[in-house]
C-alpha cells in the first residue's frame, strides 16, 4: 500500500514540475505603445505617485501631508496621502429619522493594487468587465482606463503597469473624478 501512494506522488510532483511541456517564456502581447520605453516598474509604490504630484494635484500644502504605505510589499499595498482640511461629510442619519450628522472626512490621494507585470489580458480580468457594466471607459488615458463610479476609483493600464488610483479631496463627486484623471495623465507623462 505504500508503495502505491509512493508512486502517486511521485507521479503527482513529476506533472506539477517545470518541465511538464509549458513554456516558460513570457508571452508578448504588443501592446506597449512605446517600445522604446526603458520604464520598468520597480516595484515601489513611491516611483510612481510622490508627494509633489499629490500636493500638485490638489493644491494642498506638502508639509501638512501625512502619509500612509500600509501592507507595502504585500498584495494589497496602498500608498496614501492626506489632509486633514476640516472637510466634512454631511449624512441623513436615517430615512425615517431624518436627522443628518456630520462625519470629519479626510482629504486622500492614493495609489493601490500596482501589478508591474501586466498585461492587457490579466488587467481586463482584472477589472472584469462583464460583472462590473459599471465601469465607464475613460478614452485617451494609457492604453486602457476604467472609471469605476460606486468606488469613485480610476482603474489604469499603460506600458506593462495597471494600477487603481483615487483622488478625494471634496464632496463632489465629478470634480474627484477630474483630479483622479488629472493625475493618472501626470504619473503617466513624468513617471513613464
């Protein structure tokens, strides 16, 4: 009987190695607009979104900025930058009590879920499409961008890099949306 499970694993082990007919090779999709392009994600958040691009964002003073790199080098990594500028965020408590409360709300930039080793493919499921309708596209950003309005987040491909930002520095939603566009094009032109 041991000598069967022996083999069953052996035989298991053999089929799960390296050697068993798939490439190894990476797959070039073409899909990077500039092939000259020596940009190569290296990993840190901080190379593609700086304090300077967000105060230039938002127009907020740098050295009140605090800043926020949770989980770095983990799979949610999140980079953040913020205010605290006295903004609140006024609810209705209720609907039959109809009392409003009013919450602080920081003002943020961040930058999360950075795969430096994208593809247009792993980005569309990614992002996936066909469960989120919700999603509009944003033309002329990168090579592909999403807009995602329930999350009020941008989700960007460009030259081998995805990544999801968002800009929240006010109560309105469409002049959010603006900056978030606004600094994806800037981490595009100068981190690129």
């Amino acid at each position: 009987m041991k000598k069967y499970i022996y083999v069953s694993i052996f035989i298991a082990l053999f089929f799960s190695c390296k050697g068993n007919g798939q490439t190894t090779e990476p797959i070039s999709n073409n899909d990077s607009p500039n092939p000259d392009s020596n940009f190569v994600f290296s990993g840190d958040y901080d190379d593609l979104l700086t304090l300077e691009m967000a105060s230039r964002i938002t127009g907020f003073d740098a050295s009140k900025a605090k800043k926020m790199h949770t989980m770095k080098g983990m799979m949610g990594e999140t980079l953040r930058y913020y205010w605290e500028n006295g903004r609140e965020e006024v609810k209705e408590k209720s609907a039959s009590n109809r009392k409003t409360v009013s919450y602080p709300r920081s003002d943020l930039v961040q930058l999360k879920w950075v795969d430096g080793e994208a593809d247009m493919a792993s980005f569309l499921d990614f992002i996936d499409l066909e469960a989120h309708p919700e999603l509009l596209e944003i033309n002329g950003l990168g090579q592909r961008a999403y807009w995602n309005p329930e999350k009020q987040h941008l989700e960007v491909y460009y030259n081998g890099v995805s990544f999801t930002l968002q800009v929240d520095i006010s109560n309105d939603d469409n002049l959010d949306k603006e900056k978030t566009i606004e600094l994806a094009k800037l981490i595009i032109t100068e981190q690129f």
